[in-house]
C-alpha cells in the first residue's frame, strides 16, 4: 500500500486544499484532542475508564467522538469480552502519529494559559 492510499481524503474549505484547515477539520472537535492525549498517555482503555479521565465529557459526547474518531481511524475499538460486553479503546498508527502535535498543544497550554478560578475570569 502506498503512502498515497494510506492517507484520510479530508474536505477543505476554498480553492486550495490546506493541510492545516484540514487537520483542524480532523482533531479540531472540542474533546478529539483531550481524548487522544488520554489514550496516548494512559493506553488503551475501556469506554467508562476514559470517561472518568476525560473530567466534564457526558457519555453520548464521548460515544459519539470515538464513533467518529474511529471512522477516521484513530481509534480502534475492540471487543475483549462478550458476557458481559466489554469494549477496549485504543490508538491507531494514525492516532499514534499525533503525539508530537497533542504534546505541543498541552505544552503550549502550560506556558501560555492559566485556569480560571470563576467562569466569568475565563476565555471562551
């Protein structure tokens, strides 16, 4: 298989097909990255330990981002037990690749951004 076939065709706005408008299309959802960086530290994990450490996600959010996470093949989804269910959620080699960039979001967070003691102090 080519490097060719092995790459996701990704939509992007304008004439020009823009790699970063389509990366930002592609991880740019609001818990996308939270749950890449959550994987890539702690490995794979079943559906409701990632929920207890991606802090604020609700269930159907979270169900739905790993759907379509899946769909773009970042994220494998494994049955490892079928009574009672038990799905495992993991890492693809494509999900993989983006450790250097979720690690440079999360650094850049640390030197540029501070938590805000009240919702009013915050940036939306």
């Amino acid at each position: 298989m080519s490097d060719a076939d092995e790459q996701l065709a990704v939509w992007c706005a304008g004439k020009d097909w823009c790699p970063i408008t389509s990366t930002a299309t592609l991880i740019g959802k609001k818990w996308h990255p939270v749950v890449v960086h959550r994987l890539l530290e702690g490995g794979p994990m079943g559906f409701n330990e990632l929920k207890d450490d991606v802090d604020g996600i609700s269930s159907k959010v979270l169900s739905d981002s790993l759907e379509d996470m899946e769909e773009k093949g970042l994220v494998n989804r494994e049955i490892v037990s079928e009574k009672p269910v038990r799905v495992e959620y993991s890492l693809t080699d494509r999900g993989e690749s983006l450790e250097t960039l979720i690690h440079e979001m999360r650094d850049w967070g640390q030197e540029h951004l501070a938590h805000a003691e009240e919702k009013d102090e915050a940036v939306s």
